[in-house]
C-alpha cells in the first residue's frame, strides 16, 4: 500500500508540473500574441478600423465639351442623379433593394437581375439600384433617410448633344462601358457603370475628353451610411478638355436639311489648301442622346433593322462608283501619258461607241457629235473616253487615281474609314485569272463604273486637289484640343500632275458650270463663278446614284464640295444643285454685299432647288 500511495503522489505531481509547465506555456504566447496586437501590428489594424469608419469615394469627372469652329457648343453634359445602395454582403444588399423596390413600386425582379449581374462582376461596388431618378425618387429617398439608412444619392454627369440629330456620325455618342473595355481599361480612369466613347468624334478623343476623377473623404457608420465629409485628402476632378473643330455649325445645319429633303445620301465641304472639313453629313440619321440616356432593346433594334441604316456613315464607310466625276482623272491620264491632243476632235459620239464586238453606250442617246477633250468635260461624253481608253493601260489610270488618293484611307480623325478600290492589273489577275480579263474593263473604269469605287470624302479631295493647284491635302474636323494640343496636317504635291493639266482640268470643271453646254449649266449662282463635274453613278440595286463634285469660286476656290444622293438619277439633276446652294449659304454674306451683272439673269429662271432634266 505505501509503495502505492507513493506512485501515486508521484504521478499527481507530474501531472501538475506538466498543467503549470503548460498553463505557462499558453500565458508566454498570449503574451506574446498581445505584444504583437498592440506593437507589431497595431498600425494596421489600425489602418483597417480606418478604413471601416473612413472611405474615399470618387468624384467622377465631366467630359470635354464639343465645340464648333466658332466656339458654338455642340456636346456638352447635364446633371444626372443615381440612387445606390453600398454593400459588402448580399444578403443585406438585397434586403434593401427589395424594401426600395417595394416602397417605390419599382419592377423588382429586374432591378435584382440587374444585381446579380452587378454582384458577379463588380463585387463590393455601389450598386445603382435607381439609374437617373427624377425628382420624385429623389425626395421620397431623402426623406425617409430613416427607412433606408444605407442609400445616397450620387450626382454624375450624364452626356447632352444639344442639337439631338445633328452631325450625329461626325460627334458619335457615348454608352456605358462594356465588360471588354473594362478589361483593357486603367481601374483608375473607369469602373463599372461609366460612360465611354463608341463611335465618332467620341470614342477618337476619348483620353482627351475623359478627364481625371477626384475623390473625397467621408465618414460611414457599420451599415455603410455616409456620416458625413472628413477633413483631409481629398483631390477635385478635372473636366476633361474642350474639343473644338472645324467644323462651321450654321453650314452643317443648312446641309443636313437640305440634302434631307432629297433622300439618303451625303455631303461633304472642305477648305481646299488645308483639308478642314467644314461640313459633314450623312441622311439618315439618329439622335445620339438616346444612346447616353441608355437605350432599350426596342429602340436599339429598330435602328439596326432599319432599311435605311442610320448608323451607317455615308461619307466615311459607304463606297459608290464615283460615275463621271472621275473623268477628271481619266482625263489628266490622257494629257500625262499624252494618249490625245486636247486640241483635237477625237470622236463623233452618235450615242454609242463600238469595241470589238461589244457597243458601249453614251449616257445621251442621240450622241453629243464632235468632241474634244474639253467638251468631253464640260457634256460628259462618254463615247470620248471610251476611244482613248482602247489604248489606256489599267495600271495607268490605277496610278493616276491612287496619286488623287483614291484606294486608301484619307486619315480623318474618325474610325471605320472604307479604302475604296483602284482596280489594276495585279487585281483582275487574281479575281479573274491572267488572260481572262479585257479591255472592255478599261472602257468601262475610265468612265468611274465598273470595279472602281470610292467614298464621299475622297473624293472631295479630288476637287481639292485641282482647286488648289496640285496638292492631296489632309482631310480633318479637329482643329484644336484644349489649349495647348493644335494638329498639323500636312499635304503633299503630286509630281506626276503637271501645271499644264491643271489649268486644263480648271478651264474643263469651270466650264462644266459655267458654259452653255456643261451638264450643270442650270446650277450657276448669280455673282460667283463656280468649278464642278457631275456624275451618274449605276446602281444594280435601283435607280442609279447622282454624283457632283467642285469647288469656288472657281477663279481663287475656297471650298470644295462633294454631294451624293442615292437612287436619285442624274448627277447633274439632282446632285448639281444641292451643291448649287451649298455656295449660295457658304458665301451669302459676300453675295449680299454685290449686285449681279447688269444683264446678267444666269440661275433666276431656275429657283432655289430647281431641276433641269437633262444632265449626266
């Protein structure tokens, strides 16, 4: 029994040094852990508690304005009010939106669609239960604060484009932000819910018309309430820049309403020796506000099922047969390559010219007779053209075109600018094989029919380019950015075009307005003598497309013009005197101030808008 007892005591004792040893153990650590708490990693605790009690929320930036020429200002951006709901737990996140919803009478199930979406991508965001809440929204939040103690109202700037249709393809519009344009943006500069640029103007000077965002400081409670601002860091936004253009507000309005009253079509202007873009239009168009209100699935269908496609910009992406306006270059291919004497009566055009087997109409019927190069200008004939185009190599009148420009892009500050075509030799080779293609393919490209197309602008430069002596200017609508960013843009001679032929090619377009004979006599404006070429451009799909190009005044141009109306007819019927009035608005300070020739009744027999019915 005593051996026992003694084993036992032993046994007791072991067991309380081990419980002390441990019970020593575990103090050390608390110890040491508390030490740590309280020295070690106190300053971020500290920093976490912080950040619990303080947050810094973004003040968003507004964007730049848009402003025309002189200063008028197209884009700007009005107040717009969101209703949004801080979280960091679902669960207390829907509880609120669903109180709102009831409260408010909104459509829950899609606004806690709309949630999980948000939930899924932006975790931990305000989310905006309420996106541009009217007035009445806004004052049953404010004045149940009580009832819904974690919503705020947030003030953002939402885009405005005060003239609504006006040069909607040029200023473009602004949508919110996509998941693939999050992705490849700075967390800084976006966040889920902003607006960003898509198209036009808009999405090429996004990073100038973005600006920088601020932020401020702010006192919440555990819910997430907003206590308050607190002293401390806090950085404004800085407005993103102005924009100004080029383009003259009052030219592009007159334009837009005039060429409506046609049909579909465009229009462009441009200063002949520095490529600034006066003006700019496409018909039809849309209203880009409905795009920064947020558009609806209806509305977002009907514009992209719409037959007449108003999204689509005519002048920039739609390419046409530039029809006869491109006998100006088939005509300074003949005078380069000295395929003609000017000066010579080349053709009798009966209406028809034979080649081979084949018989290539005239657009007049009954023929224009005699014809040199001149007049084969001024009326258009086609019978003139095809004869020296039997011996017109197609990489002649390729070389000639792209050296006006033609088959590439002009660079214009907008994206989705179309090249074109300039067919050549390299190019029937492949579509039809070596030895497959004719000549007939020439007749038909000196012409502007065929393979050859072009788009709107282009060819405005091309009138640009006889205008102002010889140069490819640089087509632009942006004159400025802010105050200390200005464009140069540069141009360039073409060698290959001798003086020699411009005159020609003057005298020739001056003449198509100006004398008795030229396919837009009708079009002449009383006190300004003009330059041009009309063109009828076919169409398998309908009526053909009317075409005129030019410039004025045609003795010191200023301007130049380009005009297409689709499935119009005649180029000089219909094309000819929209451009007419183009420089009837362009120049009517300086034609108000002179009085007409005495004797001179030129234009006033045909009014405003007037047709005559023959012309190609």
């Amino acid at each position: 029994m005593g051996k026992r007892a003694s084993w036992d005591e032993r046994l007791g004792r072991t067991r309380r040094r081990w419980l002390q040893a441990f019970a020593v153990f575990f103090f050390l650590v608390l110890l040491i852990r508390l030490f740590s708490l309280q020295a070690v990693e106190h300053a971020g605790y500290a920093k976490d508690a912080e950040k619990n009690q303080f947050q810094r929320l973004r003040i968003p930036a507004p964007r730049g304005l848009i402003v025309d020429r002189n200063g008028e200002v197209l884009v700007d951006n009005v107040p717009r009010f969101d209703v949004v709901v801080p979280w960091k737990r679902e669960e207390s996140a829907l509880m609120m939106i669903r109180k709102l919803s009831n409260f408010l009478t909104l459509d829950s199930t899609a606004v806690f669609a709309r949630f999980d979406i948000w939930a899924k991508k932006n975790a931990g965001l305000p989310f905006p239960v309420v996106k541009d809440a009217d007035k009445l929204i806004i004052s049953a939040v404010r004045e149940n604060v009580d009832l819904f103690p974690q919503l705020r109202v947030e003030t953002r700037a939402r885009r405005r484009y005060r003239k609504g249709l006006f040069a909607s393809h040029l200023l473009g519009y602004v949508a919110e932000i996509s998941d693939e344009e999050l992705a490849n943006s700075d967390p800084r500069d976006y966040q889920a819910g902003d607006v960003i640029g898509k198209t036009g103007l808009e999405l090429y000077c996004e990073e100038h018309l973005h600006g920088i965002h601020g932020y401020r400081v702010v006192q919440v409670n555990a819910w997430g309430t907003v206590l308050g601002d607190v002293d401390g860091p806090s950085i404004a936004p800085r407005t993103g820049r102005t924009v100004k253009l080029t383009i003259d507000a009052k030219i592009q309005a007159y334009l837009e309403e005039r060429l409506a009253r046609e049909g579909t079509g465009a229009v462009v202007m441009m200063n002949v020796h520095d490529g600034a873009v006066i003006a700019a239009v496409s018909i039809p168009r849309f209203d880009p506000n409905s795009f920064a209100a947020g558009i609806n699935q209806e509305e977002w269908d009907r514009l992209h099922n719409e037959e007449s496609k108003p999204l689509f910009n005519r002048y920039l992406q739609a390419t046409y047969p530039p029809g006869s306006t491109l006998k100006v270059i088939s005509a300074s291919v003949a005078l380069e390559n000295e395929l003609v004497d000017p000066e010579e009566l080349l053709v009798y055009c009966t209406g028809a010219h034979r080649f081979g087997n084949r018989f290539f109409k005239c657009w007049r019927e009954e023929g224009h007779g005699w014809m040199d190069l001149h007049n084969a200008v001024v009326q258009s004939c086609d019978s003139y053209f095809f004869k020296f185009a039997e011996t017109l190599d197609v990489d002649e009148l390729a070389e000639a075109a792209r050296a006006f420009g033609l088959g590439s892009r002009t660079g214009i500050e907008l994206r989705g600018e179309a090249r074109g075509l300039v067919p050549d030799r390299k190019y029937y080779d492949n579509k039809l094989g070596k030895g497959e293609w004719t000549q007939g393919h020439v007749l038909n490209n000196v012409i502007g029919q065929g393979e050859f197309l072009s788009t709107l602008l282009q060819m405005c430069r091309v009138a640009a380019v006889i205008a102002n002596g010889g140069y490819l200017v640089s087509p632009h609508v942006i004159h400025s950015i802010g105050d200390d960013y200005h464009v140069v843009h540069p141009k360039r001679e073409i060698g290959a075009l001798s003086k020699r032929t411009i005159q020609f090619l003057k005298r020739a377009m001056r003449g198509v307005v100006e004398d008795k004979d030229g396919t837009a006599h009708w079009c002449r404006v009383d006190g300004l003598q003009t330059a041009g070429k009309t063109g009828t451009s076919q169409n398998p799909h309908g009526k053909d497309h009317a075409w005129f190009i030019g410039y004025a005044p045609a003795n010191d141009p200023v301007i130049a013009i380009a005009v297409l109306i689709e499935n119009a007819g005649h180029g000089g019927e219909f094309a000819a005197p929209l451009a007419r009035d183009a420089y009837r608005k362009y120049f009517e300070k300086q034609l108000a101030e002179q009085k007409p020739p005495v004797g001179d009744q030129t234009g006033l027999a045909v009014g405003l808008g007037g047709r005559h019915r023959e012309s190609n």
